[in-house]
C-alpha cells in the first residue's frame, strides 16, 4: 500500500497548498502565425509533500504548463494568463529578479535529457555549487563540502571525484542523479520533475524514482511529476491530472483513476499499459489515430475524433460550447459527455480493489 | 637579342640619372626661406623621395633599371654628365677633352682635388682602373642582365674575341690626364661617357669589397658585397644604409665634396609601388615628393599647392610593326605590305592619344625620335589620322579584316606610357574601325611583354624609349640598326632594309657633327617611308614635390639632381 | 517458432516504413513547406532575394538594358588628363576613363561577374560533391584519403591558392574562374561529407541496409537529397564569395585580359588610377559588387536559418 | 593532453608531405619548368642545360622529388630571381612585420567582432542585429584596395592622425633587434619608435581585420543564438542562477567554442589577405614580397612562401585545435 508509505507527518494536510495554479493559459503568438494556445485554463494544486503527476501524451502542453510555473518561457511571443502562487506568492508576471530568487531556492526543475541539460564544458561540481552560492551566502569552501554531501546522498559514488568531472564523463544514471542534487540543493518547496526518466534504462528509471520518492518523503518537498507513463505515476503519484491538448480532462486521486478511469482517454491509456493484475492474454487497445488528429476544444470535444464512446454531440459546430471539466464525485472532476461507466459499489471496496 | 629587353628597362633607367652640378638657377635662392637668406638658412634637413620600385644595387656600372640609377646617380659621378634640365653631355670630373683627328684618341683632363668617399684620391689611375675593369669583365659579368650598357656602348670583353669590344686602352699619362683609345669612331663616344653606367668608382674600394663578384643565375644576381653596401663615388652624397625589408635608402651628404656641397643633409628614398599611397603620402605629409605622377593627377596636385615639375618630353612612344622575318614565330604575313601599315598608320587617332590619355604638353610625333634631338628632320613622311584612307588602303592591298595578334603591356607606367591599358583599347577601336581584325594579347611588362615583342611573337606591340643623351643612334639606331645578318632587330620582325642600315651605320660612323645631323635626317626619312612601326608621341613625364622643395630641377632625361635642393619651413 | 518468424516480418516492416517516410515521407515535404512559409515572411529574406534576383534579371537582358554600347568610346574626345566627363544627357552615371558609358558598363558588367560567380561555384559545389559522396558513401580509407586530400588543399589559404593557379593557367578569363572554383571545392566536399556521415548513423539509412537495398540506392536515393540544404546554403554564400574574391584577383592582375569586356572586379581596379579625378569609377562597380554579394548572403543565411531545426522552435 | 598534442603532430606530416608534392608538381607544370621559372624566359637553352644538371633536373622525377624536399627540409628554397637573395632569408626578414600586423589585425577583430556579434545575437531581429549583419558584409565585400584608400584618405590625408604607409617614419632611425619593430621599440625603451611602430599598425591592420571581423560577427551571433536554446540554459536559469552567470558562465563560454576555431581559420587567412593590404600600405612584410613576386614572375620566392605560409598556416590551426581541446573538455578526452 504506496500511500501508507508517506510518513503523515511529513505531509502537513492542514498547511495550504505550496503551488496553486489557477486557470492557467499560454498562448504562443508567432509573427504572422495565428495564436495557439497550448495550455488552456489548467488548474491544480499541490500540498507539501504531496506528489501530483500531469499525464498525457508528448504535445499536450505538460511541460509548457511546468515551464509556466517556473516562469521559463520565453518573454517574446508568449502570453501566459490565469495565475500561479508559490506559497501564496503570485509568479504570473512577478518580475525577473524575483523569479530568479526563487528559482532554485525555492521551487526547482529536473528536466528530462540529462545530457543536453548539463553545460559540457564546466565540471560537474561548479555546477552543483553554483546554485548554492547563488542562493545561500555560502564560502566557496562550504558550498563544495555541500556539494559533495548533496552528491552522496543523490547515490553517486565517490563524489569528490565526480565533483571535478565533466558531464560527459559519467553515465546517464549519473547525470540525472547530479541533476537532481542540483534541484535538491537548496531544499526547495517545489520541485517538478518533467519526464525525469524517460531518457533513461529501465533499471536506472526505478532507482531514480525511488531517490525522488526519498527525497520527497523525507523533506516534505512538494513535487510535481509531468509524464507520459502511467507506470511512473502509479509508482509515485498521490493525485493525478489527465490532460489532452492543452486542458485537463480529468483529475482524481491515483486509485481512484486507476480503478475507474472515467475518460475515454484515460481509459484508452490505462488500457494501453501492459498490467500485471490484468487478465492473461487479455489484448492490448491502443488508442486509435496520434495525437495529430485533434480538433479545437471550442467545437466539443477535443478527442472525439479516436474516441469509441464519442457520439453525435460530442462534436457540436457551435463554437465555444467546450465541454466543461465538472465535479464527478468527491475528488474527482472530468471533461466528457459520455463517460466510461462502472457498477455501482461501496467507495472502501474499490479503493481496496484499486490497490490489489 | 639578348640585351634586348634590358635595354627598354635601360632606357627609362638611364632617363633618372644625368645629376648636374651646375649651381642652381638664382630663382631658388629668392623662393628659399625669408629669413637668414642664401644658403646657410636653407641647407640642412632631410627629403623623403617616394620611389616606384627598390633599387638593384648601387654599383652603376651593373646598373640598369631607373630606381638602381636615380640613387647610384647621387653617390658617383662620371667623366660626363647631362647640362641642367637639358640633354647635351657637358663635362663631370673631367674638365674638359681633346678629340684626335680620326675621332679614335680622347684626351680628358681630369679635375685636381677630387676624392672618392673612402678618401681615395681621384686621378687618371682611377679613370683608366674603372675603364679596364668594364673590359675584363668575366662570367657573370658578361651576361647582358650585368652589363648591358658597358656592351651597348663598347661592344665585347677582353675575353670574348669573337665579339670584339670598341674599347682599346686606356693611359694614365700624368697625374690628371686619362687617354682612353677606341678602335672604330662612333657618335655614341664621348656622349656616352654621361651615363650613370659609366661613373667613376674608388679603385680601393672596388678591389676591397670585391666588386666584380657576381653569383647566382642570369637572372638571379646576386651582387657583390661592394654593390649592396660599400658602393664609393666622387658623388655629393654618401651612401649611408638600404634597409631591404622596407625598401628604405638613405644618403648623406659628402662633407668634403669638390663642389658646392649639397644642402640637405640627408635623403632617404622610400620605395611605395603604389601610386596612390605614392600622392597620398605626399598630400599627408609623410614624403616630400614622387616620381611616376599620373597624368590625371597634376591638376590634382597643383591645386593643392604642390609642385609639379613637368619634365621636356624626351621620350617616344610607338607602335611596332612585325617583319615577319623572325625564324619560329608566325607574324601576320600582310604586314610585309607597305599599304597595310600605312593603313595602319592612318587609322591611329594621334590627337585623341594625345589630348586624351596623355599629360598636357604632350605631342604628337612624326617619326622616332623628339624635335629635339639633332637629326630630326621636319619633311618626313607624315600620316594623319584618315580612317578612310586606311580602310581604302587595307582594300587595296585585299587585307579587309586581317587579324592583328596586338600585344600590350600590364602592370606597367613608364614616363612614355603611363597607361597602357587605355592606349591599347583606344588603339584597339581605331584599328577595328578601320575594318581590322585585333586579337588582343595582355601580358605583365617584365619579364614576360618584354620577352615576347623582343622575340617577335606580336604583330605589333606598344613599346617606348627614353633617351639617354642627346644623340639620334641612341634613338633610331636602338630601334632600326642593323642587328645582325641583313636584318633588323627581332622586335621588329628582323625586316631586312639595306638602305636604312647604311644610313644609320653611315651616319654613327660620322665623325663631323653637322654631316652627321644630315645623315640622320635622312635615314628619319627613309624610316618613316618605309614605316616599320608607327611613332605616336612624346609625353612630358612629372615628378611632384612638396611646396617647400626648392631648387629640384626636372630633366628631359627624368634624371633629377638633389645636390641642389633644399627644405626652406 | 512461427511466432518469431512473425515478430521478424513485424519489425521489417515497421523499419521499411520508417525508411520510407523520412525522405519523401511527410517528415521532408512539411519541412521545406515551412521552410518556406518562414521565408517567405522573412523581410531579410526577401531583401536578399529581390536583390538576387534584380541582379539575374539586370544579367540577363543586360544588352536590352544598357541604354548605350558600352564599348562605344563616345566622349573619348572630350576627356582630358584631370578630367573625365560627369553625369549628363544620355549619360546618367557620367563616362568611364574611355568615354565609354558607365551605366552601360554597369549593367553589362553584371554579366561577366554572374559569369564568374556561378561557373566557379558550379565547379566547386560539383567537384566538392564527387569528392564528398567518395568519402561520406564509402568511408573507410577512401575517407581518410579524400579527406587528406582535402586537408591539404585547405591548408594552402584561398587566396595564396587563386594566386599560383591563375599564374600557372596563364591569364586568361578561365583561369580566374577555375581558381575561384578551386579554392571552393574543399569547402562543399567537407560539408557534404559532414552531413552525409551525420545521416549514414540514422534510422532509415540503417532500416535501408536492413533491407538490403543497394547502397548506391541509399546514397543517391536518400542520404543526398537530405545532405542538400546545407549545400545549397553554402552555394548561396558562395556565389557572393567568389564575386568578391574575382574582385581581388583582377586587383592583382590576374584578372580576364580582355579589357574590352566589362568586368566589375576589372573596372574596380583600373579605375584605381582615376580615384583623385573621378572616384565615382570605382565606387559605382564598388557598390554593385558589394551589394550582390549582400543579396546573396542574406538569401543565404536567411536559408540556412529556414532549414535549421534549431530555429524553427 | 599531450597524447592529444602528439596526435595531432603526425597527422600534420601527411599533409605536409602533399603539400610539397603538390608546390613541387606546381613548379613542374609552370610554362618552361623550373629551370625557366628560375633563368626566366631569357635564358638561352645551354644556360638552360647547365641548370638542370646542377640541380639534378635531368634526373628521373622521385630522384628530383627528394632532392627537393631534402632542400626544402633546410629551408632552401633557392634564390629571389628579383634580388637573388636567399628566398628563406627574404622570408625571415619580412615575416615579424607580417606577425606583427597580423596580430594586429586579429585583436581589433576579436575585440570588436565577439562583443558586436554577441549583442546582435541578445537583440535577435534588433536594428543592431541587422546593421551588425550588413555591416559584417561590407566589411567582406568591401576590396582591401579602396579600403585602403578611404581609410588613408581620412587618418592620414584629411586628419594626418596616423601614418597612411610603412611601418616605421623614416626619420625615426630606431634600434633593430627582433625585427618585431614595436616590440624593439620596448626592448630599448624607445618609446617613441615603439609608439610611432604602433601606429604604424593601425590602418592596415583595421583594413586587414575587417574580413575576420565580419565573419567573426557572424559566426558569434549565430552561435549565441544556438547556444541560448541549449537544454543547459534553461536548467542554468531553472536553478535562478544571476543573468550574468548564465550569460558568462553557460551561453559565452559554449557559444565561444565555434568562435575560436574561425579565429584560426582566419588568423591562417590574413596571413594570405596581407598579400594585398601590405603592398597598398607599403608595408614591408611577406605579403608585399609575395605581391611583387606575383608581378616579376619570381617563381622561386612564390615557390617558398606559399610552402612556408602553408606551414605556418597548418600550425596555427593546429595551436588552436589544441586550444579548443582545451576550451571543450570533450575533444581532450576522445
């Protein structure tokens, strides 16, 4: 049972939330281009401690959703509208300075290429140390001892040594691991982590998840998991956001939607994943088309067209009839006309069910 | 043949040299400098001359190229020179000569007091040691890159009987008195003797630095040590240093000169190949002066105030017709019709040329040598610029549209030429439109143009000459003497005119001057009947100097004398 | 065993399908779409290319332009040392030192320098190639040899290079040219090379060896055609280069003998001499020069930005 | 490192090697041959004769081949046909101007191109942007000649701030020790001569810098505008790191690595580009020897030159391979 895993006073329910995003919109406008919005009126919160995990496929405005929290987008070309508070503190629009105050110190980001995300040509030490000389007045002496003991308990061997080393130099387990350090460094409230393992081995991928899960646990840091990978989720996630082109189309607690996905989407996703208590040589259904095919969200439905259950006035002409994202029982809210239904059953049961 | 392309180089080269010592002309003395007056507030400072190219070397009688002489000229002295600003041979280090009744004795009565730089004393041993020297010079030394203008005047070496040199002996009978002996009378003799070539060196330092030694290929000399660093004269100036790396020569002045000391205490001759660094230099100060000023130019200059010595024209320039008798090469076999180089002649715009291309004051000639220069005669054929004419004349002879292989110079500016990539296409039109055919060939003017139209390998050519002293052979006879068996040089196709040979042959035999003058107005008048090229004009090349540049007086010969100039502030 | 022998089947297929997307497959058709459509709203673009393509037409109906015979010596008879006619009647850019008409000059002149530009570029971008495809297609010790080569052409710098051909070829207009073009050869071969080995690790070429297409295929089927953008770039800037460095050369003399052809580069340095009476005669062939080389460069870069992944984000 | 360095070493040889086969085949293919290019077309066939023989030309052509390789070994490279002193000894003589101007050249390039090329590349699509673009282009296209003129024109001729030729006023006579004039000038302590030897300097070496300059520009501002998208940028301002750390310690560093090889390239370049601005500023260097060889057909001094600059030229990218390995820690390694 993952969730008894979280030691409860870790986790302060009672504080509120360290990252509200309210209604958050990006719009890219490209000279001469029409605009296209790739986040559309997302909302979600996370409570410390608490891990949330935005799901959907590559393009549907996960990472530019966290790339907008951090406030990394570019000025030029992009509006971002709604609002998003750290502790309270509202980002949208916060000058630079403060942004960069807080970044690293207080909400930090682990991306998902290792390599790419790791500057070749200084040593892994100076760009672990810089971070803490940045937002701590540290002598160059501490922030080096620091640094080596963030190294260790990210699990990288000998971290004098790698210290001096150069990214190239260590694997790609390594440099995810240095990564994180550096993310961790400055102990911050938030941290997102956006596909952090996806570029990595299998076996690498568990260990470290396990390492954010620890960190997480133990600093009561609330993290923000974006990826495409149910497994990750299921591994990981306290709640979870499904979204699709921009919009979340559900949201629900972990078992929640993994015992009953409401969305057609969802379902599809879950239904794609290989599962271990799933029937043997029961078949796999992946959904339908790519994630090319999507209409506007102002006409319906933005799956409809790979949707099985879609009917008629999924698609309606009028424009700006979106359908809306409604309360659908206690913690849960979902985005379709034709949802997926279940038998009806005690709450207790399926949350056991969900866990077996 | 060999000596043939030295010889144009030779020409311009000599052009720079005549230095005379005559004192200058009182009009400097009123322009110098207000205060103090006559020469003590004038002399003194140090003149920055912009040369076109670097000197060889500075021993002159290896010397054949302008920039070598314009320096060598400033260090040595010769038993001759050229009078100022003009172009009669006028006596040097010798007072004076006697010549004997055959015309094959000269006596020369050497000036008293005289001494080289390295202290040497000047005297009739001195005379007849450098005498003897050109004479026996060996290997090397024979080759025509070394000594073209010893073999242009004199003829063979002690050492090559075959071809036997005019030179026979030269006595020192006293202290002051050199006798030299030639074998056969020639109008080049004693006129020669003021070519820079023929300067007087110190006898010690010729032997001390071992001047003859001379290393390398034909073509690559490498000169002795004498030559590039001990050069020793009689001359007002001193050799000083050649730094080589930036082309930098400077002289000082000779303290105890026999003459009237030089004024300015130094000049340093800067070689700047390009002629608009040359003017702009000069307009921002850095150099007092420059030689090879473009005709477009003048105007230019003068307006800013500086001072542009237009020299006398003493040059011709023509277009050079192919015999078509040179053994290997293929010349244009309509060019043996008089009528089609008549036709040429006729199709050339000479006043355009002039009034066009040329600097003002330039003229348009008649035949190959300047008005003057004693046996230039007045009733020459002439040929006025008549398209007409030409095209008839080509009809006439059935050469409608025969093609000309037409070479002309690049790279090149020479006092008669100064550019002749416009000359050639305003030529170049002329003959088209009177219904040639021109296949244009550019080559770069050293070595490769000289080579080619000295071999014959053009139709015809752009070429030019500067004289060297006021002599006709030194014009005419370069161009048209007999060069060997019945013909002519190979620039000029080696036609073959019997008559015109013995004229010139005749008339440089000639010991009386004014029979001479006949003789050679004659051969002009044989020459332009038989047109073997067309002679275009006589340009006025300038130098330019500063404004404080006193007492610089611009020679026909382009061969200026700086003992005389001074810097007045 | 059936079993395996369908997973096999399965996986072949899959890879052909992939080899055959990326080369004609949308993937390539949508991205010079957009690379266009980027271009198109490019104004650096669309700077450089009205300039080029000014220039190609002017080149081309030069003689129906040229207001006069740009050889024609009209005003030779007025022109006097220190003074060479201006603009006037008939004459919008004045005379040259020949009285001939400048603007005819001009616009001829483009000619000779579209001439110059394109032959050499050619010849570099075809000889480059051959060379490139040899060592990019085989590598191995073809590679290395070709390779070797190159580097030792490349270790002669351009001009140094120009300078001993056009004096060993002689002076004639052509040898300028195979100059030019030789000091370019290097350059394509290296680019060519670069991108080909870049392509040979991918997918669908490995996809193609898999399907044991033959290599030729391969190479002129599917790795050229998508080693080309950069060479076309390159050819871009090249033909401003070689304009330029044709400049240089006849500056040095080395340039087309025939005066009588107008030549931008040529009319530069002859009228070196005239810089004090009429600067005029070289500042006009001056601008042309410079502003073709512009047009091109910019098409040029702006191209490259067009097709480089990196700024499509 | 030094295994690196060693490496690099050997693989120059080869090209060496096909450097001289090709000068030697050049020489061969020159109208008349070699003995011509030397005698000139003057010279008469026994002069001819009697040159092969002593240099061995009547011998099969890999005998000659080494000979002259032997020769170029210890930097003979036979005489000037325009002096006829030694071609090496014209060369060490004239090769500290070139050194010098060079230098020249290449520090207004860098000094003005990498600062230029950055700031067009922070305001991508600025005005700055394109004028720095334009400007880098006419800075090519522009010929050294009239540049050359314009420049002199204006600090020599109309303000007379600097020197418009030479490398030294004449009536300065200053002490020569390395040749490297503004360097005697501070070994001597003359300051003035070193002063006035700087000076010198500065208008050939603006002309001379303006083609690396242009390229430079380019090549900085592309590269920065490559660099600020790199993944590590992002995580760089993801830690919050100050703007200019990221700008000094991330984008700059990165973005110089393509810099510093176009440096070498073109430091190699100018020394070939000198051939034009030195002979309009009467500059006393290799390029104003190599410009009047061109013009006297003085074959044996092309000969030498172009080998040796071509030498020079390989090692000088060579010395900057070896300090991009150090500038890029992952060339060191591979």
């Amino acid at each position: 049972m993952i969730i008894e895993d979280v030691p409860p006073d870790a986790v302060d329910r009672s504080g509120r939330p360290v990252l509200e995003v309210d209604e958050l919109t990006v719009t890219f406008r490209r000279r001469g281009e029409q605009p296209m919005r790739a986040v559309d009126g997302v909302s979600f919160a996370v409570a410390p401690g608490e891990t949330v995990g935005l799901v959907g496929e590559s393009g549907c405005g996960k990472s530019v959703t966290s790339l907008a929290v951090m406030g990394l987008l570019p000025r030029r070309g992009v509006q971002v509208g709604g609002s998003v508070r750290l502790d309270g503190r509202e980002l949208v629009g916060a000058p630079d300075r403060a942004l960069r105050e807080l970044r690293g110190a207080d909400m930090a980001m682990v991306f998902q290429d290792p390599l790419s995300s790791l500057n070749p040509t200084v040593p892994i030490g100076t760009q672990v140390t810089e971070v803490l000389l940045e937002h701590r007045d540290l002598s160059r002496k501490d922030a080096t001892a620091q640094a080596t003991d963030l190294l260790d308990r990210v699990g990288i061997p000998d971290p004098a040594r790698r210290l001096k080393e150069y990214p190239h130099q260590l694997s790609g387990g390594m440099r995810q691991r240095a990564l994180i350090a550096m993310a961790l460094a400055c102990r911050p409230r938030l941290l997102i982590a956006d596909e952090p393992t996806t570029a990595l081995d299998v076996t690498i991928q568990a260990q470290i998840l396990e390492l954010l899960r620890e960190l997480v646990v133990d600093s009561g840091t609330a993290l923000v998991m974006i990826t495409h990978d149910l497994g990750v989720v299921a591994g990981l996630c306290d709640r979870v956001h499904v979204m699709y082109s921009g919009k979340i189309i559900e949201s629900a607690d972990r078992h929640e939607l993994f015992a009953r996905p409401r969305q057609p989407y969802t379902g599809g996703l879950l239904a794609s994943v290989p599962r271990l208590d799933g029937v043997r040589g029961a078949p796999l259904h992946p959904i339908r088309g790519s994630a090319r095919d999507v209409i506007p969200w102002a006409e319906g439905c933005a799956f409809a067209p790979r949707c099985d259950h879609a009917q008629d006035d999924c698609l309606t002409e009028v424009a700006g009839s979106t359908v809306p994202l409604e309360y659908d029982g206690p913690g849960r809210e979902l985005r379709c006309r034709h949802p997926l239904e279940y038998p009806r059953s005690p709450a207790g049961a399926t949350a056991a069910g969900a866990a077996r | 043949m060999q000596r043939r392309p030295q010889r144009v180089l030779a020409a311009s080269a000599a052009a720079l040299t005549a230095l005379t010592l005559a004192a200058c002309a009182s009009s400097d003395r009123d322009s110098g400098s207000g205060e103090g007056g006559g020469e003590e507030a004038q002399s003194g400072g140090t003149l920055v001359f912009g040369a076109a190219g670097d000197p060889a070397m500075f021993d002159p009688a290896f010397g054949s190229d302008g920039e070598t002489f314009r320096v060598a000229r400033q260090i040595h002295e010769g038993l001759l020179t050229n009078e100022l600003g003009g172009t009669e041979p006028v006596p040097q280090l010798a007072e004076d000569y006697e010549v004997s009744e055959d015309g094959l004795e000269y006596t020369f009565a050497l000036r008293e007091g005289v001494k080289f730089h390295d202290g040497t004393d000047f005297n009739a041993e001195a005379v007849c040691f450098n005498f003897d020297r050109w004479y026996n010079f060996e290997g090397l030394a024979q080759s025509p890159s070394a000594s073209y203008y010893y073999q242009a005047v004199f003829g063979g070496f002690a050492s090559t009987p075959d071809t036997p040199s005019i030179y026979e002996s030269c006595e020192a009978t006293d202290e002051n008195t050199a006798v030299i002996r030639l074998t056969q009378v020639t109008s080049k003799f004693p006129a020669a003797l003021s070519l820079p070539a023929f300067s007087i060196q110190s006898p010690t330092a010729l032997q001390e630095y071992d001047a003859d030694n001379l290393s390398g290929s034909e073509d690559a000399l490498s000169y002795s040590e004498y030559a590039l660093e001990h050069p020793t004269g009689t001359g007002p100036f001193k050799f000083e240093s050649w730094d080589r790396g930036n082309g930098e020569v400077t002289i000082v002045r000779n303290e105890d000169y026999w003459g009237d000391p030089a004024l300015l205490d130094e000049i340093i001759f800067r070689t700047i190949s390009d002629q608009n660094t040359r003017r702009q230099e000069l307009q921002a100060g850095s150099i007092d002066g420059y030689d090879f000023v473009a005709p477009a130019d003048y105007q230019t200059l003068e307006d800013e105030g500086l001072q542009v010595l237009v020299r006398d024209p003493f040059n011709i320039l023509y277009l050079g017709f192919n015999g078509g008798n040179v053994p290997g090469t293929s010349a244009n076999p309509a060019l043996k019709d008089l009528r089609v180089r008549q036709a040429i002649a006729h199709a050339i715009d000479r006043e355009t040329i002039v009034n066009s291309l040329l600097p003002e004051g330039a003229e348009a000639a008649t035949q190959f040598m300047p008005p003057t220069v004693d046996g230039w005669a007045d009733d020459v054929t002439t040929y006025e610029y008549d398209p007409d004419r030409a095209r008839q004349l080509l009809q006439e002879a059935g050469a409608e549209g025969t093609t000309l292989r037409f070479f002309y110079p690049t790279e090149v500016s020479r006092p008669y030429l100064p550019d002749p990539a416009a000359l050639f296409q305003v030529i170049n039109q002329n003959l088209i439109d009177a219904g040639f055919t021109v296949e244009p060939t550019a080559l770069p003017w050293n070595p490769d143009y000289l080579n080619a139209v000295q071999a014959g390998q053009a139709d015809i050519h752009l070429l030019g000459w500067t004289g060297d002293y006021n002599d006709a052979y030194n014009f005419i006879g370069t161009f048209f003497a007999e060069a060997s068996n019945g013909q002519a040089s190979a620039e000029f196709g080696a036609f073959s005119n019997p008559e015109i040979f013995a004229a010139l042959a005749q008339a440089d035999a000639e010991p009386d001057a004014s029979a001479r003058t006949e003789q050679y107005q004659e051969a002009n008048r044989l020459i332009m009947d038989y047109l073997p090229g067309v002679p275009i004009s006589h340009s006025p090349p300038a130098l330019v100097v500063a404004e404080n540049v006193q007492g610089l007086e611009p020679s026909p010969l382009t061969a200026e004398v700086f003992s005389t100039v001074s810097l007045s502030d | 065993m059936t079993a395996i022998g369908d997973v096999r089947r399965r996986r072949i297929d899959e890879l052909a399908a992939r080899a055959g997307q990326v080369p004609e497959g949308e993937g390539g058709v949508s991205l010079t779409k957009s690379a266009f459509r980027r271009l198109r709203r490019n104004p650096v673009a669309i700077t450089g290319a009205v300039i080029v393509v000014v220039f190609l037409v002017v080149a081309a109906f030069a003689p129906l332009l040229a207001p006069r015979d740009p050889l024609a010596q009209t005003l030779l008879g007025e022109i006097r040392p220190g003074f060479i006619p201006g603009a006037r009647e008939g004459f919008p850019l004045g005379a040259d030192e020949l009285g001939r008409d400048l603007l005819s000059r001009l616009i001829v002149g483009s000619r000779q320098s579209l001439l110059i530009g394109v032959v050499s570029t050619v010849l570099g971008v075809v000889v480059g190639m051959a060379l490139g495809v040899l060592a990019g297609a085989f590598g191995g010790w073809v590679d290395t040899v070709v390779m070797r080569f190159i580097d030792i052409i490349l270790s002669i710098p351009s001009l140094l290079m120009a300078i001993s051909i056009s004096v060993l070829l002689g002076q004639n207009q052509w040898s300028l040219v195979i100059a030019i073009a030789v000091t370019q050869v290097p350059v394509f071969a290296r680019l060519l090379r670069g991108s080909m080995l870049a392509q040979r690790g991918s997918d669908y070429v490995l996809a193609s060896q898999a399907l044991g297409i033959k290599r030729s295929r391969i190479v002129f089927g599917h790795v050229l055609p998508n080693s080309l953008s950069p060479l076309i770039v390159q050819a871009t800037l090249s033909l401003a280069t070689a304009i330029i460095e044709a400049a240089a050369l006849s500056f040095l003399g080395l340039g087309d003998p025939d005066l009588a052809r107008p030549e931008w580069g040529a009319m530069l340095s002859n009228a070196q001499d005239f810089l004090s009476v009429r600067p005029e005669l070289a500042i006009y062939p001056a601008l042309c020069i410079i502003v073709v080389a512009l047009g091109f460069t910019l098409l040029g870069e702006s191209l490259r930005e067009a097709l480089d992944p990196k700024f499509r984000r | 490192m030094l295994r690196f360095v060693v490496r690099r070493l050997l693989q120059l040889i080869p090209i060496l090697l096909g450097l001289s086969v090709l000068l030697f085949a050049w020489l061969r293919a020159l109208p008349g041959g070699p003995a011509q290019a030397a005698l000139g077309e003057r010279a008469t066939p026994e002069a001819i004769a009697r040159y092969n023989e002593l240099f061995g030309l009547d011998q099969p052509l890999y005998v000659q081949y080494l000979r002259f390789l032997g020769r170029a070994v210890q930097l003979d490279f036979g005489n000037s046909a325009r002096t006829g002193r030694p071609v090496t000894e014209e060369f060490l003589e004239r090769m500290p101007g070139t050194i010098e101007l060079t230098l020249f050249a290449m520090v207004f390039a860098i000094g003005v191109g990498i600062p230029l090329g950055y700031l067009a590349a922070r305001r991508h699509g600025s005005w700055l942007d394109s004028a720095s673009v334009i400007g880098s282009l006419l800075g090519v296209a522009i010929p050294v000649f009239f540049l050359a003129y314009l420049l002199r024109l204006l600090f020599a001729v109309e303000l007379g701030w600097l020197p418009g030729s030479g490398r030294q006023e004449v009536r300065i006579d200053a002490t020569r020790i390395t040749n490297f004039y503004v360097l005697d000038g501070l070994l001597t302590r003359e300051w003035d001569a070193a002063w006035d030897a700087f000076t010198h300097l500065v208008l050939p070496g603006i002309a001379l810098g303006t083609i690396p300059l242009a390229i430079i520009v380019r090549i900085t501002r592309a590269s920065v505008l490559d660099v600020v998208n790199e993944d590590y940028v992002r995580t760089a301002n993801a830690k919050g790191l100050a703007t200019s750390t990221v700008r000094r310690r991330h984008v700059i560093r990165n973005a110089l690595l393509p810099v510093a090889t176009t440096i070498g390239l073109q430091t190699g370049l100018l020394l070939s580009g000198a051939v034009l601005t030195e002979s309009v500023f009467a500059f006393g260097g290799v390029g104003s020897a190599i410009f009047d060889a061109i013009f006297a057909r003085d074959f044996a001094v092309l000969q030498g030159f172009i080998l040796i600059l071509a030498v020079v030229y390989v090692l000088v990218n060579l010395l900057v391979d070896i300090s991009y390995g150090l500038l890029d820690p992952r060339v060191r390694v591979r």
